[in-house]
C-alpha cells in the first residue's frame, strides 16, 4: 500500500512542479479540435462545388452573325450553311429580298484537341475561302469555380476572284479578323456574351477626286464591340438578338452598326436560326469594315443559318 501511496504522491508532486506540461497538452486538443472543425466545413464547403463545365450556354457556335463562345467536345464536326437574301425595303419587286441576290457561306469545323476548334469555309461574296479557329481559353464552372466562358476566335480569308479587282495581286486578297468572347450562362433560360474585335486588311478602300488626290482613306485596323443573347421560352426554341457597334473612325465610308433578331429552334444534333439582320457579309471582318445597310433606314434583311453536328 505505502508504495502505491508514495507513486500517486510523486505523480502530484510532478504535476505540480511542471504545471505547463498540462496547460500545453489541453492547448494541443484544443487546436487539433479547432483544425479538426475547420477541415470539416472546408470539405464541406468543397462538396457544394461543381467545377465542371456548363452545358449548352449556347446551343450552337454561331448566333446569327457571330461566332459564340462555346466550343464543342473534342471529336466534333460540324457543317454550317449560312444565308442571306436581300434587303426587304424593295418589297414585293424582288419579293421583299427574297428573289434578289443572295450571299450564301458553307463551313466545316472540327474539334480535334479538347477546347481547340479549327474549320474553314467558302463564301459566295468575293469568292472568299475562310479559314479559323477558335480555343476555349476559361469555361465557366457549374458551381463554384469560374463563372464566366472565355474564348479567343482567329480567321483569317483569301479574296479569289481575278487578279483585275486587286492592284497588287497577292497581299491585297488577305484579311484577318480577332475576337475574344466573354460569355455567361446566367440560367437555363439566360445566356449573355460579349466580345471585342480587331479586324485588319492590308488593302482598304480611298476616296480620290478628279486630281488623283486621295481625300479620304479607310483604316486598315478596325475595332469592333458587339453584344448577343439568348432566351429560351421551351427546352428547343428560343429568342436570339445581336448588337454590333463600329468603334473606329474612318475617314471615309465608315460601317454601319448591325442589329438583328430571330428565332432559334435546335435538337441534339441541329440548330436553324431564322432572324432579321443588316449584316450582309459572312466572313465577320467583312461584316464589320464594309456594312452599308443602315438599319436606321430599315436596311434589313433575313437570313438563316442551319448547323449540323457529328460526334467521332
């Protein structure tokens, strides 16, 4: 009995002589304790996230006049066929534009590397061959991470016609256009983008007088803002608007902005957007530089565009 009487002594004698001993180990549990609470709500906090990308924030790389931001899974192709008739303010004489001349752009675009799309197409204005392609550079995430799409576009497109329409042959032909998008999916019905633009060609119109004197010449960069949205009223169809706006100056013969509107009725696999527009063009740095239809004027047109897509 004495020797466990004088080992309890000596245990309360130790405790008393290094009370810090205690007070440390009960700091100790309290931290790991804290930790311990803190690591569960961050895992917490962790398991509400969906860093996945968003679905379908548009339902096709095109909103009538521009590219969108989305950029489709890797082994896509895809084949888009573009029309526009001609202004409706001639009326019944060409049966509002769509008997008159018509512009017309068939494309091919492939996935061929995660968030890389590469493509080309060939237009009946100018006879121009387009080629581009497009890198989704942020994808907005589906709960909690990013929450925006951004995407950088590149084209670049050969005039082809005879040489006669060019003083110098080769570098007068090219044109290069550059985009970057910023687009969100605000809801399942909501999707809104915004984009700057650059387009640039090496050889650009002048206005010269009787003299031979040019009183007038056009930049050969251009900047561009535009704006486009998306609303869905079912699961396959919906609202679509566009809003370009030249932001450079020229000298002469400065562009008009673009408005346009329509509709959009899409399955897995398609999409057939049907709008009114006053963009002509189809290769989009022509759209921008060379617009002459001023929609204050009620220079409209109607157009579609019709995309198919295949996935290997």
């Amino acid at each position: 009995m004495k020797p466990i009487i004088q080992s309890f002594h000596n245990k309360i004698q130790l405790g008393k002589r290094m009370p810090f001993l205690a007070k440390s180990f009960s700091i100790i549990l309290l931290l790991a304790s804290f930790s311990t609470l803190l690591l569960s709500q961050e895992e917490a906090v962790e398991s509400n996230k969906d860093l996945r990308p968003v679905k379908n924030t548009f339902e096709s790389i095109w909103l009538i006049d521009n590219q969108t931001a989305v950029v489709p899974i890797k082994g896509t192709f895809e084949f888009d066929m573009q029309h526009r008739f001609g202004v409706v303010k001639n009326g019944y004489d060409d049966f509002y534009g769509l008997y008159a001349p018509s512009n017309i752009r068939l494309g091919f675009d492939y996935v061929p590397i995660k968030n890389l799309q590469v493509g080309f197409g060939f237009s009946k204005e100018r006879l121009l061959w387009d080629f581009n392609a497009k890198y989704a550079l942020f994808k907005q995430a589906r709960k909690g991470g990013f929450p925006f799409s951004v995407t950088y576009f590149v084209n670049a497109a050969i005039d082809t016609r005879d040489k006669a329409n060019f003083h110098n042959t080769t570098t007068d032909r090219f044109s290069f256009f550059n985009q970057l998008m910023v687009a969100r999916k605000v809801n399942r019905h909501f999707s809104i983008q915004v984009a700057g633009s650059v387009s640039h060609f090496n050889a650009v119109d002048a206005f010269i007088n009787a003299d031979r004197q040019i009183e007038g010449k056009m930049n050969n960069d251009h900047v561009a803002v535009s704006v486009l949205g998306r609303y869905k009223f079912t699961n396959v169809m919906g609202f679509i608007v566009n809003y370009t706006q030249p932001v450079t100056d020229h000298q002469t013969n400065n562009p008009n902005p673009n408005f346009s509107f329509g509709l959009e009725m899409t399955s897995s696999s398609h999409a057939f957007q049907v709008f009114v527009t006053n963009f002509k063009s189809l290769v989009p740095q022509y759209s921008n530089v060379f617009n002459g239809n001023d929609p204050g004027n009620g220079d409209f047109l109607i157009g579609f565009n019709i995309t198919k897509m295949w996935n290997w």
